[in-house]
C-alpha cells in the first residue's frame, strides 16, 4: 500500500512546498553581494573566501541539475526529496549560526545544491501531477518564485546591511527551509524511481562535478585588483572545456542521462538560447548598476530602487498566465528580450543612472526577465513528451546556471579593470551584456524562419496525453531542404 502524507493530492499544499524549497537560495544568491563585507568582518573572512562560498554555492546550483536526474532514475523520487529537504535545513542552519569561515562556506554550498535538487525533483511533478486546469497557476508560481524572490534579494539585503547585521535574514532563510521539509513530510507521496532500467552514468556524473567546481572556482578567482593568472584562467577554462565535453558525450550517447538530442530541433535551442541571454546579462546588469551607485545612495535606499524589478516580475508573471497557452507565448518571450534590452541601454547610455532612471531601468529589467525566462523553459518543455520534463528542465537550468552566475563575475572583473574609472569600467561592461542579450535576441527570432517555422500555439491536452504539445522541425531545416533540392551543377549528367 502506497504511503502517503495527509497533504498528498492538495494543490495548494504542494505548490507551498515548492516555492518554501527555492525561495531561500535564491534570494540569499543575490543579497550576499551587498552583506558579504559585513559577514566577512563578524566571521573573519577575507575577499577570497567570500568569493569562495559564493562560486562554490553556485557550483553546487549547477551539479545539482545533473545529480538530480540521475537519482530520480534509479530511488524512490520523493524519499530523495526528504533528503534534498533536510539537507537545505542543515545548510541553512550551518550559515546562520556559523563562527568560523569553513562552517559558512559548507553551509552556503549545502543551499545552492539542495536548491537545485528540489528544484529538479519537485517542479517538473508540480506541473505534470495535476490536472491541466492547474497549469496557469503553477506557471504564475513558478515565475514570481524564481525571478520575484530573486528581484527582492537587493531590497531585503538593503534591510540587513542598514541594520548591519546578515542573521537574521539567513535564520528566516533557516525557518523557510524547514517548513519545506515540513511541507515535503506533509505531501509525501511514496513514488518509485523513473526508471530502474536506465543506464547510470557516471562519466556524466564525474563531468559535471569536475567541470562545474574547476569553472565556478575559476569564476570566483576574478577579484578585482588582482592579475589575471594561470591559477585563475586555467580552473576557469578547464571547467569549461569538461562543461563541453559533458554535452557532447551525452549527445552521443545511446542511452543518456540528459537527454539532448531532441532538445537539438528549433523550438528547444530557441528556449535555450533565450533563456542563457537573459541569464547571462540580467544577473550582471543589476550587480553592476549597484557598484556605480551604492555611493550614492544608503543600503536601503539602494535596495528601494530595486523594487521596481519585483513589480515588473509581478507583471509579467499575470501577463504570462493569460497567454502561455497560446500562440502568444513566443512574441511574449521576445517582448521580454527587448524590454530585457531596453533596460540595460538605459542605464549604459547614463553612467551612473539617475534616480528615475534606474527605477524605470530597474522596472523593465523585471519585466524582461520575468517575460523572457519561464515563457524559454516552457517553449522548450512544450517540445518533448511531458515525461522528460524533468531532463528538459535539468538542462535548461545547468545552462542557465553556468551563463548567469559565471559571467557576472567576470563582467565586474571588467568592470573594475577596464578604462580610467569604475565608472568607464562599468559603463563598458553594461554594453557587453547589452551585445550579448541583443545577439541571443536575433539569434532566437532568426531560428523561427531558418527552421522554416510560424510560432504555433501548444497543444496542452496532447501534450497531458503524453505526446509534445507541438511539432519542432528540425534545426536549420530551411537551408537544409534548399541544400538538398539544390539542381545539379551545369555539365553534371541527371544521373550522376
């Protein structure tokens, strides 16, 4: 007889458990930027090592997408999930009661992977173990609890460093983390594994370790002031390189644990592409605007003029549940690119911004983030059977996660490097992520006519029924067909 919590089947019970099991990190991601001097002051801890929890913390964020699919195919997914849950608390505890730099750094790596085990492990069930009718609201869900916690974050640190304290935000981080586990004890549902035949993989295990920890330790080696080395660019590189490797072996693999091959056709690498432009230029954009003016202005103030980010999340997470089941969807991903862009030109055009400038800035990067990202994942999911949506997810987010938080740092390496002032270094920064979202942004409308394709609207109830709520043609199709229909060259017989 299957155990079951007395909150099993309780919609509104399991859409708790998940935003309590994401919410923490990934404020404390963004917050720990402007409390870092203060936390590093109370326990002792230089720059470096700072840098060091943090790059190792989203290490642990991008190892988990992978460690996640492969113990869902072979143990019980929701006893796994007690696991994931109960190691968040204790790595949220670990944090905030820390006295010494080691038991923080532990701490702060035990939430960044736990984060991305649930987040792999609880999701994707919250969207497929209910109704359809269910669908719009666990995708308003799932947009306020990523980017509208991550849009808090400066306001709430603004709070603590104006109190010039940062534990009292890591033990509520502490107590939400519990009610998660909770929550999870509460839903639980004794469900088996995936699939007990799959193949294990520990090439791709060992890859991913290796490559995210060697590439994030890289990353956070990147202080400013100190000279770009071997010790540094070589971890950086070489994380990358296994990065790759990891992809294309499991692209070749005949039975892999991420499944990539048919996230290869166009409408996934769209999703994909939209979803690493926003990633990688979003997260620096706003980390560099609060160099130029922090300055300027008190902590709290500072993190006030961020408000506006969480408003525009807020926007775009109702706008999105109106359309996401419609052909609309697409154009809302590209609305979001662009007001994406539009906020980052305002604040490059005018180093430092002023007041107003960066509340609108601010605003339209909400906006864009919250119209861009989910709207990415879900033109990708939508292409697969609504099984691998656990796999779609894993590596969307292993993707998203290596673009946003390993080429922040570098942009503020950049930043304080490059040009006569901080302000010039800043300034030049902002227009490499205003290149980058731009280019992502035409590639990404660019695949719709190379693959020869109108954007569709999603079948939902097929894709409830087991198949892809759409059918993605193949990658370049346009000028693959014109390459083969090509007539033969003059002089060539008709038979040759």
């Amino acid at each position: 007889m299957t155990r079951k919590g007395p909150l099993a089947h309780n919609y509104p019970a399991v859409a708790a458990m998940v935003v309590a099991a994401l919410v923490p990190y990934l404020v404390v991601s963004v917050a720990l930027d402007p409390l870092a001097p203060i936390i590093a002051r109370d326990l002792d801890m230089s720059t470096a090592q700072t840098n060091l929890a943090v790059g190792l913390a989203n290490a642990g964020y991008a190892l988990g997408t992978v460690l996640s699919v492969q113990a869902a195919q072979h143990l019980p997914q929701r006893r796994m999930m007690l696991i994931y849950t109960t190691f968040l608390v204790v790595g949220s505890v670990f944090a905030a009661a820390a006295t010494e730099p080691v038991l923080f750094i532990v701490g702060h790596i035990l939430q960044g992977l736990c984060t991305s085990l649930l987040l792999i492990a609880a999701v994707p069930p919250l969207v497929t173990g209910f109704p359809p009718s269910k669908l719009t609201p666990t995708a308003v869900i799932l947009n306020l609890s990523i980017f509208g916690g991550v849009a808090l974050g400066p306001l709430i640190a603004g709070v603590q460093v104006e109190a010039n304290s940062w534990r009292p935000l890591f033990w509520v981080i502490a107590a939400i983390a519990i009610v998660a586990l909770l929550l999870s004890l509460l839903t639980f549902q004794d469900v088996p594994a995936a699939d007990h035949t799959a193949t294990r993989s520990p090439v791709a295990v060992v890859l991913a370790t290796a490559g995210c920890v060697a590439a994030f330790y890289g990353a956070s080696q990147f202080l400013p002031g100190r000279s770009l080395d071997t010790a540094t660019l070589a971890p950086l590189a070489g994380g990358l390189a296994l990065i790759v490797i990891l992809l294309i072996q499991q692209y070749r693999a005949k039975r892999p644990l991420l499944i990539l091959r048919p996230l290869t056709s166009t409408l996934p690498v769209v999703g994909i592409v939209v979803a690493m432009s926003a990633a990688a230029t979003s997260v620096p954009a706003v980390a560099l605007t609060g160099v130029v003016l922090r300055d300027r202005y008190s902590p709290l103030e500072l993190g006030l003029l961020y408000l506006p980010e969480f408003a525009g999340a807020v926007i775009a997470a109702i706008v999105f549940a109106k359309l996401f089941t419609t052909r609309a969807l697409h154009y809302f991903a590209l609305v979001g690119m662009l007001s994406l862009i539009s906020g980052i030109a305002l604040i490059a055009a005018s180093v430092p911004p002023s007041t107003t400038r960066t509340l609108i800035a601010t605003g339209l990067i909400g906006v864009g983030v919250g119209a861009s990202v989910t709207p990415a994942l879900f033109i990708a999911g939508f292409s697969l059977r609504n099984a691998a949506l656990q796999r779609v997810f894993a590596i969307v987010e292993l993707l998203r996660a290596v673009a946003a938080f390993m080429i922040a740092p570098i942009l503020l390496y950049v930043a304080a490097t490059v040009g006569d002032s901080p302000v010039e270094g800043v300034r030049v920064a902002l227009w490499i992520c205003l290149g980058v979202s731009a280019g992502g942004t035409l590639l990404a409308v660019a695949l719709y006519p190379l693959g020869g394709l109108r954007p569709p609207s999603p079948e939902v109830q097929r894709w409830f029924g087991g198949e892809s709520a759409w059918d993605s043609p193949p990658l370049l199709a346009t000028i693959r067909r014109s390459t083969t229909r090509r007539p033969p060259s003059a002089g060539a017989s008709p038979s040759a």
